[in-house]
C-alpha cells in the first residue's frame, strides 16, 4: 500500500509537519528500575524510540521528565501530576504548535518506522471525522501509541473533572478512531505487527524481550 512511491514520499511530508511526543512521566514502579535506560543491543529504549521517531516526524518532546539528545526539541513536565499518561497528553496537547501530534510511551523496544507509516496512512484519511487515532493490535487497544489531535484537550478536562484517567475516556467526548491493524493490512503483517506492540511492564518482560532483540 504505502509501499509505492509517490504515496509514500506524499505521507512522509505530511509527517514532516507533525509533532512526536515521547511520554515518560511513569515512575517504572512494576519495573523496580528505570526503564528509560533498560538497554537493548547497548541502546537505551528512551534513543531506540527517540531516533524512530527522529526520522519521520517534524519535532521529538520528551514530556515527564528531563532527557537530552540531540534529536529532541525539548521537554516537558506534566502539568497534571499524578494522573498517569493522560497527564502528560493534555500537556503535550496544550504546548504543541500542530493539529494532529503522535504520542508514544516507553513500552515499544521494537517500536517499527513502518507500522507508524501504516497507522498514520491509514489516519490520515479520517482527520476531518475523528480527533485522533488509536490502534488495535492482537493483543487490544494501545492508546499510547496513537495520534491525538488538540480538540482532545476538552474532552481530557472532562475526564479528569470526572478523575477518570484512563485514556479511553477521552473516546467517550469526542471522536477517536480505533483502528484494527490486522483488519487492514491483512495477516501477512500479523508479524510485524505484533513485534512491534510487543509491551514491556515487568523487568521479566525485559528480560524475554532483550533475548528477542539479541536473536534479531
């Protein structure tokens, strides 16, 4: 699909104007270290997603927390604390100079250039019905790999009046595409779709993911 040429350079400038942000305001409680600096293949997970983002998107923020790279714009503390990475949404939302911004946390080692270009070719048909986009991969819903777009930062004052945190809460006022991967690309990407919504929580998931990266 995005594999012909004229579409992809016509995707690749369309992301050249959007925005990234890297959401890192977790206190890594389940991890019992810093999951930032866990190292994949003698890289951080904070510059395998920083770098993946770096080249598509027009800017990188770092929200959460203090981070220097040379790929990065700057960053962010939350402006909400203590209510998780919908927090750190509204404040990327509030500080970003775009329409349409993708977010990301730290839980993708795999994270994948090409599964980003499929979502956002996918997305970006539907920006004059839906407010963001948030994927369906085999395993459920990954709202912290999605698109969000300013309008959400109304309905995310909403779900904190109601101190309601999840992110979901945000589809309940207003439009949120939810995306299914496999129903549109087809079985022949069930592979790389599930390596790359691969989620590290636990320091065991660190563990079985790093032998996954070193089998790479």
């Amino acid at each position: 699909m995005i594999a012909e040429p004229i579409i992809r350079v016509s995707l690749l400038e369309k992301l050249a104007s959007i925005n990234a942000f890297i959401l890192c305001g977790g206190r890594s409680s389940r991890m019992n270290t810093d999951k930032a600096l866990l190292q994949y293949n003698e890289k951080s997970l904070i510059d395998i997603i920083i770098e993946s983002c770096a080249g598509l998107f027009k800017k990188v923020f770092i929200v959460g927390r203090k981070y220097q790279s040379p790929l990065l714009s700057g960053y962010f503390e939350d402006e909400i604390k203590d209510i998780g990475p919908l927090g750190g949404i509204y404040t990327a939302l509030k500080r970003t100079d775009q329409e349409y911004n993708f977010f990301v946390g730290l839980d993708y080692p795999f994270i994948d250039k090409e599964i980003i270009l499929y979502l956002s070719h996918l997305f970006m048909s539907k920006t004059s019905t839906y407010e963001g986009c948030i994927p369906i991969a085999p395993d459920g819903m990954h709202p912290l790999f999605a698109y969000y777009s300013r309008y959400c930062i109304g309905a995310i004052k909403k779900c904190v009046s109601e101190q309601n945190y999840m992110i979901r809460c945000i589809a309940r006022y207003t439009n949120i595409y939810f995306l299914n991967l496999i129903d549109e690309l087809g079985e022949k990407k069930r592979k790389d779709i599930e390596r790359c919504f691969v989620n590290i929580n636990r320091y065991e998931d660190y563990e079985s993911t790093k032998h996954m990266a070193e089998k790479a």
